[in-house]
C-alpha cells in the first residue's frame, strides 16, 4: 500500500536526496511540497513529481512562484507550512527545514497523529520534551533522519528496556579536526564550509565546523532515547564510516556501520518498519584498512561543553542556545562575526538569560525571541567579536 508524503524543505540537501529515494519508489506517493525561497527550483519539482500544491515560507518568493506556476495552489508563510501539512492527507511528513522554523510544523504533524521522518534536529533540540509528550499523546512514530540518531535508532530497536549502558555519537571533527585553539583565530567562512566527508547546507556545515552540531544531537539523543546526558558520550571518527554506537550492559558495544550517504538513513525514516534497495556501494573493510578515533577538544571547540550544560539545565536554556547560535553563524556568514566568536555569543546569550520551565510551546516562542535580541545586541556591539 502506498504512503502519502509531504515533504518540507524539499530544495535543501535533504529533500532533494529524498526526492530521489520517492523517484526510486513504488510505494511513496507525493503530495506536497515546501522550501523556504527557492522558488524556481521549488516549481520545478512540483512538475517533475506532478504535486498541485507547494508551501513558501518566504512571503516575496510565495508571490513570484504564485505568478509563475498556475498548475496549483501555492500556500505562504509559517501559516502556509502549518496549513499544508493540516490539510495534505499525508500518512508521513518528511520535515527538512533549517533551524527553529521547523519546530510548528513539527507540532502540527504530531498534533494531528501524522507520522514524522524528523530531520530538523531544532524541533527536539528547542521543544523536546513537548514534542516527545505531543508524539506520545498521538501516538504519532517519530522516526529521526540524523545519520547518527537513525543507526542509534536501529541499533536500540532490538534491545529490551535497561540493555543500553552509554549512547556514543559519533563526529567527523569537521574542516579543523586538530587544530587548536590558536590555530583557529582568523579562519575565513570558505575554510569553514570545506567539510571533510559530507555535503550540506551552509548553516548546519558551520555548525560542524564547530562542534555546536553533535551538541545539538546531543540534546536531540536526550529527548529521542529517554537517555540521561551522564550516558551520552562524542568520539570523533574522521571517517564517518561508524555512525553511532552502543554500549550494552553486559560488556558488548554494537556499531551502525556504512559509507557516509546520506540516503539510507532518509529511506530508513521514510519506508519504516521495511527496508528497500538504495544503489550504495557495500561497505569493504579491507578497502578502508582502518578506522581512527579521539576525544574532541573541548577547548578549541567549546560549543560541544555549551550544549551539554544547556542540555542538564533543561527548560529554555536549550532553545536560548539554538536561537543564539543560529543569529551567530549567520552573523559569521556574512563576515560580521569571528568563527571563535560564535561560541562567544552562544556563551554570553546563555549567561545573560536564565533558563525557565516550558509548560508550554508559547514559551519557547518567547525564549527564542529573547535570546535572538541578546545574541543580535552582542554582535552590534562587538562584546563577542573574538
């Protein structure tokens, strides 16, 4: 039987790789579509996919393709996302939107009992605990895309309650695996984007470069796994090839092991409980001959010790974080920050905000709003400019 699918951010890395999982597949029927601005290449897919309804979250951009395409209907805005996804039929949402702005269609997918493929790790890392409870209520699966929390999410499935001793999530360490802290005053944002394994959208390859990243999924393996932030561990592995572990309580540890394609993980998520062929080469240990590993530099990348303590402080300080960072790379982007002044502002934005109670996702909203503000003044200012 085929599966309804809307697919949120489809112009981004994400989306476009799973429109070629949905082009390979007899059993995923597309409804829907939405970027944030690329309209023209937003259209395009709609014509190749025959889909008569396309979101735009960007107002100016939601009037170019409504002039441009009259084959259907074209929604706009956080409203026209929200809209979309309440009124597609979809079985399965496949929300691939950058930053906080995913976080309302995630609620609106789990509020009405629609299954999600989650690669918008914001929504979880800004409202995890609602969001999970909201999943829970609905009884609405809940299947994460992140190559780490899906080999995390296959290597938990066969074990009973209490089995799993430690969560290890595997980092690249990203283009300045190695270097030190000195070393890293002055890198330009063209260095920065150079990731060493993976191809991805600019925000999320600032945010490897980093660390802020695995301290995102960090939180993120928190709320997915019911599992304490004491029994969540990094180790960088510069060949991506292990893409999460386990330690068992009985002495055994098991890897998720692959070449790094970001396809398997996505036809994961979207095919679930089932499995299908993806073209990926088999994976030839004695072709690689070698697997490295090392602690990460807590020192040279301290976004990775700022998500922890954001993690166990709990109530808004993860959204004061996430909001924070992503005014930070953005600021970096385009040339007004240092890359070691991202984790300043983050540092700062924390301190100044305090982290209180999330009874409710209006909060969260409010949070956002504030520490955007504190992480737009620190900028301005130049208070965290190295």
């Amino acid at each position: 039987m085929s599966r309804r699918l809307l697919i949120l951010g489809s112009t981004g890395s994400i989306g476009t790789q799973a429109l070629d999982i949905v082009q390979r597949s007899d059993e995923l029927d597309l409804v829907g579509l939405s970027a944030e601005r690329s309209w023209e290449q937003l259209v395009e897919q709609a014509r190749a996919f025959g889909v008569d309804r396309i979101a735009l979250a960007d107002a100016d951009a939601g009037a170019r393709a409504s002039e441009a395409w009259t084959d259907g209907e074209v929604l706009v805005g956080a409203e026209g996302l929200v809209q979309m996804v309440l009124e597609s039929g979809a079985d399965l949402v496949l929300n691939a939107l950058v930053g906080s702005a995913g976080l309302g269609p995630t609620v609106a997918t789990l509020g009405e009992g629609i299954d999600l493929a989650l690669a918008n790790k914001e929504s979880l890392v800004v409202g995890g605990e609602l969001v999970m409870q909201l999943a829970e209520a609905t009884g609405a699966q809940l299947i994460p895309v992140d190559s780490e929390h899906s080999a995390l999410h296959q290597l938990i499935a066969g074990e009973r309650a209490g089995a799993v001793d430690q969560l290890v999530l595997t980092a690249s360490g990203g283009p300045f695996r190695g270097r030190s802290r000195a070393e890293l005053e002055g890198v330009t944002v063209e260095q920065a984007l150079q990731h060493p394994t993976w191809a991805m959208g600019g925000k999320i390859t600032i945010d490897s470069a980093t660390l802020m990243n695995k301290g995102l999924e960090i939180i993120e393996a928190h709320h997915l796994f019911g599992t304490p932030y004491d029994d969540i561990d990094v180790v960088v592995h510069p060949q991506s090839i292990i893409h999460s572990l386990i330690h068992l309580c009985d002495g055994a540890s098991l890897a998720h092991l692959g070449y790094p394609d970001m396809r398997v993980p996505i036809s994961y998520a979207l095919h679930h409980p089932d499995r299908v062929d993806v073209p990926i080469r088999r994976l030839d240990l004695a072709e690689l001959g070698s697997l490295t590993f090392e602690p990460p530099d807590p020192e040279a990348f301290p976004c990775l010790r700022l998500a922890y303590a954001a993690g166990r402080a709990g109530g808004t300080a993860p959204c004061i974080l996430n909001a924070a960072n992503e005014v930070a790379v953005h600021a970096f982007l385009q040339g007004r920050l240092s890359f070691l002044g991202i984790a300043a502002v983050v540092e700062d934005t924390l301190g100044q905000l305090d982290a209180r109670p999330v009874r409710a996702f209006e909060s969260l909203y409010e949070a956002d709003r504030e520490a955007r503000e504190v992480a737009t003044e620190l900028i301005a200012d130049g208070v965290a400019a190295t």
